[in-house]
C-alpha cells in the first residue's frame, strides 16, 4: 500500500474536496499540510452538502484521523466555528478523530487587519487575496515571530510573545492611521479559546510516524494547487505557501522517504480567483457558458471564478513540479454539448512558440495562446461509472491531454456526487 498526496494541478478550484471525500475511504487518517481557511472544499455526501476551509475532508467519515499539520496556519477562532458548524449537523469531532499539530501558527486578528489595509493600499495592483490573514501570518512564521498552537498552554510566554508581534505590527498600524493592535485583549481572547483548542493538540509528526509503522494508509489533502505555489506558481499572484507534494513532508513532519503516489487533480477546462496572467482565459459568452454549467463560485469567499479552455502547458510544467503521478480529471461533465472544445498546447511570446510558462510576470502578460480544435459531443457524460458509458470523443478528448501533458488519467470525476468516479488506478496500489 502506498501513501497518497493530492494537491492541485492548476490555480486551485479543481475539485479535490470530492476526491479527497472518495480516496478518504480507503484512507485511514487524512492530512491537510499547508493553507489556511483561504482554501474551500465542498464535498457531496447524499443529500448533504459540506464546505470546508481549515478541516480535512475526511472529517464526516467515522473511523479516521483527521490531521491539521504544522505547515497549516490556523485561525482558531474560525476552526472552532467549523467544528461547532459540524456538530450541529450531527459530525462530533473529538480528538480521537481530530488533531492539532503543537507547532503550528496562529492566524490572529491583527493579520487580517493587516491583509485588508495592504489590498486597499494597492489599488489596481492588489493581488486578490482573501483578506483572511494568511499571507501575514506565513511572514510572522518566517520571521520567527509567529505565536504557535503549543504557546497557548504556556500564558507567560503567549505574553511575552504577543507583546513583541505586536510591537512589531502596530509600526505599520500607526503609518496606516488604523487602530492598533492590543497585546493584552489578544491575550484575553486566546485564553478564553485554548481550553476548547489544546485537547486536540499533539505531537503530530509521532502520530504519523506511529501510523506508519503499524502500516495505516495516510492520504495528505493539499491547498490551492500547484500554479499558485509561493515559489513556482504565477509570482507576486500566489498564496503564501508551498502547493507542491513535497510540502506534504515538511508541512506535517512525515519524512518524505514515505510519500508515495501524487495524485494531481485537473479540471477538464480551466479556471482562476482572482487576479493573475490567464492565457486561456475566455472572456465571452464560451467562458460564461462555463462559468454557468461548472457553478464556478469561491467555496469561501463566494467570488465568480474566470474561465477558459484547458492550458495544457500550464498543467504539464505543474506536473513536472508538482511531482505528480497521475491525475483525476474533474468537472468532463461540464463540456457536454459543446460542439467543439479547444486545448492551448503552446504559446506565443513575441512571435516566438514557446512551451513553458515564464517566471518573468511581463512576459506573461505577453502570452499569446495557441490551440487545436477537436470536435466535442453531444451525449451527457454526467453521473457515467465507466468507459463505456463516455462518448467516443470525450475519450478522445481525455486521451489527447493524457498525451500533453504526459501523465496518465487515473480517476475521471463526471459530477460532484462522490460515487459518480470512474476509477482507472487506485493510488493506494498503482
């Protein structure tokens, strides 16, 4: 049996909270190892519909350990709520089924304040984050400032710490002309909050290596994906972390000897949040049409996603850096009834063909698409369980991206209902 990584392929939005949901069920403990409660998963269980930020999705699954690993930044107080928000639709999490990794960052007020008056402050120029605090508090960690998950059992030294971050804060506050941030309410609210937190707090790096051993399978649920990646995603329009399966290891202290299959997930078109280059972007009434049929809305933030043909390029480079062995195409539903579908499968930089997507942001903003057409199909893929139930050109079509982008198929998702997969290799075994 091997361990299994999934993260995304593209900008996020792939779809992993419902593959993550299905693979979970082989899984015996899930774990989420980077992010914020910036990233959404909605998974489809039945008639019940569940959106996710901070938790992993194998939380409503009886029987699992859920993990929140230490390259996670949490805002508690928006943990919390999510727990409460599950408890009352019947999903208890205990710390038998839930835990907290004791060297984890918090995301606290003063980070949100920071990110919102950032953005303002940008104007035209703003990157489009959620505002959430997640970026600030990733340069709290990196400055060695941050206050961590396992400070809240420890009061003198939470105070001693929140006086200094906020020291640090209130300099740019003051500039800004916005309040500033007080250690001693912080305190105050962090206290009354850590009963509730630290009985899921533990040492996860044992817990996984404890797993290990007694040879648990271990499914890690990434963020976002991998072109937003903080080192080789679409630089400054990224998240504030590493999307790439090898973060897997560092953001939950299981040393990478023991990751096994990375499992890319990949929407069968493309899609984006917020600002940021977007070769393939379609902004007329095709990329509406997508939009429109892909209810394509932020899981937390609720914002109208962009849309447009699948970049192959993109997803082939994502590949080679993610570290990705195969991949679960989403959403093939959404392209029922189009006549004909394009694929961008290079592109065109001052009169030059090109096959990479640039690191330099003005020659990306220079990218000129260059597609193929191939004839698309009228039948419904939606709800089909296998091959023979897809439309000849709708294999055609899956088997042409196989080839650009150099990794095989191993799941097909033909609707958000999670039994509706069509799997071709198990990443447990293959």
């Amino acid at each position: 049996m091997k361990n299994v990584v999934v993260i995304g392929s593209q900008w996020g939005d792939e779809g992993k909270g419902k593959i993550v949901d299905w693979l979970s069920e082989r899984a015996d403990v899930i774990v989420r190892f980077q992010g914020g409660h910036n990233a959404g998963h909605t998974l489809v269980i039945g008639d019940e519909v569940y959106k996710l930020s901070l938790l992993p999705s194998g939380v409503v699954r009886e029987g699992k350990l859920s993990v929140i690993g230490n390259g996670v930044v949490i805002d508690p107080w928006a943990l919390l709520s999510e727990i409460d928000g599950l408890a009352e639709r019947g999903v208890a999490l205990g710390p038998d089924r839930l835990t907290i990794a004791d060297n984890a960052c918090l995301i606290l007020p003063v980070h949100s304040e920071i990110d919102h008056a950032r953005e303002a402050a940008k104007g035209d120029r703003k990157i489009g984050t959620t505002g959430r605090g997640i970026g600030p508090a990733y340069e709290d960690k990196t400055a060695r400032r941050a206050i961590r998950v396992c400070d809240l059992s420890d009061p003198e030294t939470l105070r001693q710490k929140l006086d200094e971050l906020c020291a640090h804060h209130n300099v740019y506050l003051r500039a800004a002309e916005l309040k500033e941030a007080s250690p001693t309410e912080m305190f105050d609210e962090l206290m009354v909050i850590a009963p509730r937190l630290l009985p899921f707090v533990s040492q996860v790096w044992r817990r996984l290596d404890e797993a290990r051993a007694a040879d648990k399978r271990i499914l890690f649920e990434g963020a976002q994906g991998v072109m937003l990646d903080v080192d080789h995603g679409t630089y400054p329009f990224v998240t504030s972390s590493n999307t790439v399966a090898g973060q897997a290891a560092a953001g939950s202290g299981f040393g990478a000897t023991g990751i096994g299959y990375v499992l890319g997930i990949t929407k069968a078109y493309t899609t984006r949040v917020g600002t940021g280059p977007f070769p393939s972007e379609l902004e007329d009434e095709i990329g509406q049409r997508l939009g429109e049929r892909g209810r394509e809305f932020g899981t937390v933030t609720g914002r109208k996603r962009r849309c447009g043909w699948f970049d192959a390029v993109m997803v082939r480079q994502a590949i080679k850096v993610g570290g990705i062995t195969g991949i679960a195409l989403t959403k093939l539903d959404v392209l029922d009834g189009f006549e004909e579908l394009k694929i961008c499968v290079a592109y065109e930089l001052d009169g030059q063909k090109i096959d990479y997507f640039p690191a330099g942001a003005s020659d990306r903003d220079r990218l000129v698409p260059v597609y193929e057409t191939l004839t698309g199909w009228s039948e419904s893929t939606q709800g089909a369980k296998s091959w023979a139930e897809l439309p000849a050109s709708a294999i055609k079509y899956i088997r042409y991206i196989e080839e650009l982008i150099e990794a095989p198929v191993a799941l097909l998702s033909t609707s958000p209902e999670r039994d509706d997969t069509i799997l071709v290799h198990d990443p447990f075994r293959d």
